[in-house]
C-alpha cells in the first residue's frame, strides 16, 4: 500500500529526477557554447599546425593519443613529484577510502587493481563508520553547548538559580525538561563552520598553488564534498617552500572539510525530509472526504488502525463473545498484528527516542532498553538515524 514512507520515497525520486534535469538544463546552457567554441578553436589550431609544418592530420593525431596516454598516466611536461612515493601513495589511498578519487592517480598493474578492489571495499566502509562516529559526537558536542547557552539565558532571565548545577535537581525544573536542541540550530552551525574551514583552506591554496580564490573555493567544495573530479588537485608540484607544513595543513583540512560536510549533508537530508512530510500532509489534507469514506469503508482487513480496530474487538467481544483472547480475534479478522502489541511498541520507541535526546542534552548517562537490544534495527540505521536519535525537529508533534 502506498503508506507515508513509500509515499515519501516516491516524492523524494520525483523530486531528485526533477532536480537532475533542471540542474542538467543549467550546466548544458552555460558549458556547451563554451565548449563548441573551445572545440572550433583548437580544429583551427590543428590545422594550422599540420600545415605550417608539412605534417599530415593523421600522424598528428597520433602524437597526440601518445601524448594523451601519457598524460593519463602522470607524466608532464614539467617536472612532478613522484605520484607513488609514499608521500604519494599515501596522498592515494587517502583519496580513495574517503570515496574522493581525485583520478590524477590510478594502479597500472593487475596487482594493484586487484588490492584496490580489496582494499577499498574495507577501506571505504572503515571511512564511512568513522563520519559516523564524529557525526555523533559533534552533535553531542553541539547539544552540551547550546544546553549550557539556554540554561545561561535561563538565569539571566531569573527562571534558574544563579548556583543551579546540572544532575538530579534538573528534574524539577519544568523549563529545562522539555527543552530539546533544534536541527535548524544544529545546521546553522554546522553551515557557519563549514563555510569558514573552506575560506581559510582556500586562502592557503591560493597563497600556495597560486590559484585564484574562487577556484580555490570550488577545489574545497569538490573535495570535501567528496565529488572530487581531478581537474585541480593540490600538492601536486614537485616542490614548495615550508613544503612539510603545506603537506600537513591539506591533510588537516581535507579531513576535517570532509567530516564537517558530511554532518551538514545529513542534517540537511533530514530538514528536506521534513519538507516531504509537509507536504505529504498537505496532499493528505487536500483529499476529498469522500475518498476517506470510501477508503474506511473498504476491507482494510490488515490496515492498522488502533482506535477502530479497538472499538470493534470491544464490541464484537461484547456482543457475540465468539473469542476469549486477542490472538484468536487476529485469527478471525485476518489481521497479521496485534494491537495491543503494537501499541505498547510504538509507547517504547516514543519514549526511548525522547529519553535519548533529552539524556544526551541533559548529559545523563542513557540506558537502553530491552526492546531495543533485541533489534539493532529499531533505532534506524546510518547518519539519518543518529540525527533522528539526537534532534528534536523530526517528530511528527514538531
């Protein structure tokens, strides 16, 4: 049945495809003419060449391709660093478990292509664990920090006592209990840091490589992005002045780049989630009553609806008294769920979803429960599932 979640999938691929072929309709207007004119150029050019020199087109061509396999495998005209040195590699192997793949470098060997597959099917899921992880605790971090910015306008507004300390007393006071951190918060912040580490890397690469500044600002966001398309790559020259520190500061600033925008890519996924759920109940609200007439009135023999199906078992229970037990009435009715089951689950997974945020807010130690340990699924699974754990914004009460 279409419920809200495939009703979401299917919206969230309409929108993606729609998305996909504006953003395509864009960049073929701006680069084709660019790139008709580049190509008339250089036939021009070529031309002239074979006939100033008296070479023929085709021999001309095939210098050329040689040169253009050369140039895919890392020699250029001017001098390089070596591309697999251990600098090198490393540089490498970093581009890879980080899904970046820059392209500038790649195995020639059978060897090495076989290791790769290797190496990055453990390598990338390593990577990909550890952005979880900072994810988590970033936004731990950033929940401590704008719990102790409320609490500090809580006393400058007199609603805490000037010597009010976190712990048990907190449970008491009735602001603080319901408070919970806002995602819209959390990306504003996020947003604001990464839009600072990627100036300050883009002033060192322009100061360094010599590029210009947006160029530099585009290299930060292909990279730390991941998208990482190899038409500017740093530290590529054979030499540069304080050339250790340059080499230690592009780290630095590739790894945290990556982890600041891949939190920011997770929060922003859960607002447009909640930009689908918007609208999703917009459609809803738009239906004709008629349609959820008709609907209540057809066999929704496996529909869960707690409130009718309750109101039904009551009265049939009642009236006939055909069944003792709340298994032998989903027997009868045909349901594959008990109700009473499912509501007790759906009050647990409520319940540990607030404790949970408001523990880590609060900064209690958080318990898990029983039901949960039982399913390692039932929190969710991923980046969107610790923001979920962690962020107010997401429940359908907000």
């Amino acid at each position: 049945p279409l419920n809200e979640d495939n009703g979401r999938f299917l919206l969230l691929a309409a929108l993606i495809a729609a998305y996909l072929s504006a953003g395509a309709t864009v960049f073929s207007a701006l680069e084709s003419p660019s790139e008709a004119a580049a190509q008339l150029r250089w036939n021009r050019t070529l031309h002239n060449f074979s006939r100033i020199f008296n070479i023929s087109l085709p021999e001309l061509r095939a210098f050329l391709r040689s040169y253009e396999a050369a140039m895919a495998a890392g020699i250029r005209v001017d001098a390089l660093r070596p591309r697999w040195d251990f600098p090198g590699a490393f540089y490498f192997v970093g581009t890879v478990v980080s899904t970046i793949g820059f392209g500038m470098t790649t195995p020639a060997t059978v060897a090495g292509k076989v290791f790769l597959i290797v190496y990055g099917l453990f390598g990338c899921a390593g990577t990909i664990l550890f952005f979880n992880l900072f994810l988590e605790r970033i936004i731990s971090l950033l929940a401590f920090i704008m719990k102790a910015c409320h609490e500090r306008q809580l006393r400058r507004s007199g609603l805490l006592p000037p010597n009010f300390r976190r712990g048990p007393a907190m449970a008491g006071v009735g602001s603080l209990v319901g408070w919970k951190p806002s995602v819209y918060h959390v990306m504003l912040i996020l947003g604001i840091f990464a839009i600072t580490l990627s100036c300050c890397a883009s002033a060192m690469y322009t100061a360094v490589e010599g590029w210009n500044y947006i160029d530099s600002l585009y290299y930060c966001f292909v990279t730390f992005s991941t998208i990482g398309f190899g038409d500017l790559v740093s530290s590529q020259n054979a030499a540069y002045q304080n050339q250790g520190l340059y080499r230690f500061g592009n780290f630095i600033f590739i790894l945290m780049g990556v982890c600041c925008i891949y939190s920011l890519f997770n929060v922003i996924s859960i607002v447009i989630k909640q930009v689908l759920n918007w609208v999703l109940k917009k459609f809803e609200c738009r239906c004709c009553p008629k349609c959820h007439k008709s609907s209540a009135r057809l066999g929704r023999r496996n529909a869960i609806t707690p409130g009718a199906r309750l109101r039904r078992h009551n009265i049939s229970m009642d009236a006939d008294g055909q069944y003792d037990s709340d298994t032998e009435g989903r027997r009868l009715s045909g349901e594959m769920i008990s109700m009473r089951e499912l509501t007790a689950s759906n009050k647990v997974s409520l319940a540990i979803l607030q404790k949970q945020l408001s523990e880590t807010a609060n900064g209690y130690p958080r318990n898990v429960c029983i039901n949960t340990r039982q399913n390692g699924f039932s929190a969710g699974v991923g980046a969107l599932a610790i923001m979920n754990n962690r962020l107010a914004e997401t429940s359908d009460s907000r």
